[in-house]
C-alpha cells in the first residue's frame, strides 16, 4: 500500500527544517522521497465536475538561492508572483487517520500554476501528481499543529529542461486554523496561519534542480498575501439577459431555431 501524507508531512518538517536554518536548500532528498506513483491510489476527476474549486493566489519573494543561474535572472527578491491551484471538493480522503486528510488527484484541469518574472511553473496537465494535505492537531506527542499543504510533483520543466516542485505550507502551531482534516471548499484565511513568519518556516516554495547535477539547484520562496476563492461561472445569470434581449427583439426565433434543430 502506497504511503500516506505521511510522507508528506515529512515533506512539511524537511522543508521548515531547512528555512529555520538557512533561508534556503536544495530540495532533491524532499522530492525524491515523496515521488512514490508506483502504489499511489488517485482520484480520477472528470472536467466537467460540478466539485471543481479554483483557488487564486498572490505571492511575494522573500528568497532566490539560484547559484548556478538555472534561473537567468528572472526572478528577484520582492517580485510579484500570481497564480491558481483548481481541485475537486468532491474527492474522497484516502487517509483513515482522523487527523490527516489525504486528497489526491491525477488528471487535468487539477494542479497549480504560478507566473513570477516571465517564467511560468505549472503542473504537466497530461501527467498530474497533485494532492492537498490537511493536518488537524497532527504531531501529538512531538508537537501540535494544523497544516496546509498544497503539492505539485509533476510539472513542466522550464525552457532549459530544468524540473522542479511546487509546494505551499501553511502551519498553525496553535491548532487554531481549522478543526477537522476535511478537505476545504473555501481559501485559506492567511490571517490564521503562518508562513515565513513562523519559526518552522513555510510559505511557497518552488525548488528545481539539474536532473544531471542535483548540485545545481534554485529554490524560491515567498510568502502568499492573497487567496481567494474564483467565482464560479453562473451561465443562466449570463444566459438570461441575452435570451430576454433576443425574445423581445425576434420573438419568432425560438420556433425557427427549434425548426432549425430539427433539420
């Protein structure tokens, strides 16, 4: 059986491990240890589900460690990065662990893709390995948070062939911030968890590496100040005023476009 967000959650420690000490790391060790597809269960997520939520994001860098200049450049501390990360609400919690949920998914359009300085970091639509963990009071008896974790494995790789992971941590030390480990259908309320802020590190973190060097790595970290919940699409709002307009303008039409239909 495939490991649960466990693994994940060790991610989260690695990953807050790493920011307490240096501000930055090269995240090889974190990313192999979660790439497990061979036992992974998915949620399959057709398009069109009626559980599709988006989430949209706007971050600021507070860190570019690039010493090999994988980057070129582009991205710079206090850029501005936006971005959206969509999953199904519907997804089912592949963890028993009443403090741990567990929300995979495999197929498009779930995942996440962030703009920052002309580059653009986004999950490989044709081969998603997404998931949102939730941690309620997990950690007893080491420690006690509540954490929020978005994670893209699969993404396209930049221009110069480059791969990397995109990871989001949110972590409460107060256990505070929610109170179950179900699956949210809002965005989180940043003013309840901590990011770079923390002691135990976190925030958005994209890391790269060379496939052929693991040497040569950048990470990026910033601190998300915006999430909000995309509004849906309410067709028959839009629907509306345009069949009123087009019913007192042609009031023949509806019989000719059901004649036309049945052509």
């Amino acid at each position: 059986m495939r490991k649960k967000i466990v693994g994940i959650l060790v991610c989260t420690l690695l990953i807050a491990t790493a920011l307490t000490g240096t501000g930055a790391m090269n995240f090889q060790t974190t990313y192999l240890l979660n790439e497990d597809n061979s036992s992974k269960i998915y949620q399959y997520t057709p398009a069109n589900s009626p559980g599709l939520i988006t989430i949209k994001i706007v971050a600021k860098v507070y860190n570019v460690s690039d010493p090999n200049n994988l980057l070129g450049g582009a991205i710079k501390v206090d850029d501005k990065i936006t971005g959206k990360y969509i999953y199904d609400s519907g997804a089912p919690d592949s963890n028993p662990n009443t403090t741990i949920g567990e929300y995979w998914y495999n197929s498009s359009p779930c995942g996440i893709e962030v703009k920052a300085g002309g580059l653009v970091f986004k999950t490989d639509p044709n081969d998603v390995d997404f998931a949102i963990a939730i941690g309620n009071d997990w950690g007893y008896p080491y420690f006690n948070w509540d954490i929020y974790e978005v994670i893209s494995f699969n993404n396209l790789n930049l221009s110069n062939d480059i791969p990397y992971l995109i990871v989001w941590i949110l972590i409460d030390e107060s256990c505070t911030a929610i109170s179950s480990d179900a699956l949210p259908t809002t965005a989180p309320d940043l003013s309840k968890w901590n990011q770079s802020t923390s002691y135990v590190g976190g925030g958005l973190i994209i890391t790269g590496f060379d496939p052929y060097n693991y040497s040569r790595h950048f990470d990026i970290l910033a601190d998300v100040t915006k999430a909000t919940k995309s509004r849906a699409r309410d067709v028959h709002s839009i629907m509306q005023p345009i069949l009123l307009w087009l019913f007192e303008r042609f009031p023949n039409i509806f019989p000719i476009l059901r004649h036309l239909m049945k052509l």
